[in-house]
C-alpha cells in the first residue's frame, strides 16, 4: 500500500507540475505578475491619509537607471525622500544619477504606487503578459461613465449601459464575481479589469483589437 500510495503521489506531482502552467496559458488564467517595492510604509499626516514610503532597490534592468536622478518622469505629488549609494546615506540634492545596488526612498500617493513599480522594476515575463499587451494602452477609472467612454471612442453600446459606469457593466457581466483579467468585448475593443481593491473594481484597461 505505502508502494502504491507514493506513487500515484509522485505520478500526480510530476504530471500536475508539468501541465499546470499550460493549462491555465490555454484556460486564459495568466495575469501579469505584481511588481512591489522592496520595503512599504504608511505615513500618517492629517489630512493626507494616503501617503507611503516606499523603497526600491535598483537591478541592473531598472529602467530607473536610463534616466538622471533629477530628470526621473516621476508621477504628480512623488518625491524622492533619500537615496542609500554605495552604503551611505546621501541626499537627492548630493547625487547626478543613480546606479544598481542602490535604494531608492520615495513619499507618494497610494494611487501612484503601479506607476512607480513600473519605473523602479523592470517586467520579467513573457511578452504576451506585458502590461500594455495584457490590459491595453488606455486607463480608465472603474467610476467613468460608460456612455461617456462609448461616445469618445465610437462604441455600440449594450441596451443596458445608460446610466451604467464601467466598474457596474463589468461586475454585471460576470455576476459579481470579477478578478484581475477578466475581459468582455464591447465593439471593436476590450474591457479588462485591471486593478481592484476590496472586490470593487477600481481600474479598467482598453484594449484596442
């Protein structure tokens, strides 16, 4: 018995261990995968709740590293708080650009952390999981009006759009039960469901096809 039982459990692991990863590519499961910041902080300042401190340790593929420390396309309300270069605590003011190894501290918005994660990290899976192939080139925020988008763009609408905002249409069409990824036609793009916080959809990406 124990012969038996170890190996249909081998059998079962190697064969589930290879065929998973196909499986889900096939079944459309894959999502790109969440770059974070090596340390994360919340900072409590009245009035401004949603401040972070966020840290970065620069690979030597950090698209960061393409661009002077002064000259980063940092997002609105970002500024870098410190850097950690070659083991000493320096200020912005001290350094011209930054190099791998170093560690980047910056004070920002909770809404600017995606944004921030793309500058620092650089993506490390295939090319059909990179963001803008994935989700779409545009952004759209889950509260914008669906009636609105379809005008911009040109989109037939579903009868039951008017007065629908986009995070309402894409939990409608999947029951209440949306995740990361998820997508629906509308016309000649896609909606994809980019980011969610507490089960709201709060991002949706548009993908041209």
């Amino acid at each position: 018995y124990f012969n038996v039982a170890f190996f249909v459990v081998l059998v079962s692991l190697l064969v589930q261990g290879w065929t998973v990863a196909v499986a889900a590519r096939l079944a459309r499961l894959e999502v790109p995968p969440e770059s974070t910041p090596l340390r994360r902080f919340d900072i409590d300042i009245s009035g401004h709740w949603d401040l972070e401190l966020l840290c970065y340790a620069l690979a030597d593929d950090s698209p960061a590293l393409q661009h002077g420390l002064r000259a980063l396309p940092l997002p609105d309300e970002t500024s870098v708080a410190a850097v950690v270069h070659e083991e000493r605590l320096r200020s912005p003011n001290e350094l011209v650009k930054l190099a791998a190894g170093d560690q980047v501290y910056l004070i920002t918005s909770a809404r600017n952390v995606d944004a921030l994660n793309r500058l620092f990290i650089a993506p490390h899976h295939p090319d059909r999981l990179e963001e803008r192939r994935f989700f779409g080139d545009l952004v759209l925020e889950a509260d914008a009006e669906l009636l609105d988008v379809a005008a911009f763009y040109g989109l037939e609408l579903p009868p039951e759009a008017p007065g629908l905002t986009l995070g309402d249409y894409l939990h409608r069409a999947f029951h209440e039960r949306a995740s990361v990824g998820d997508r629906i036609k509308l016309g000649r793009v896609a909606l994809v469901v980019r980011e969610m916080e507490g089960g709201r959809i709060t991002k949706v990406g548009l993908k041209f096809r």
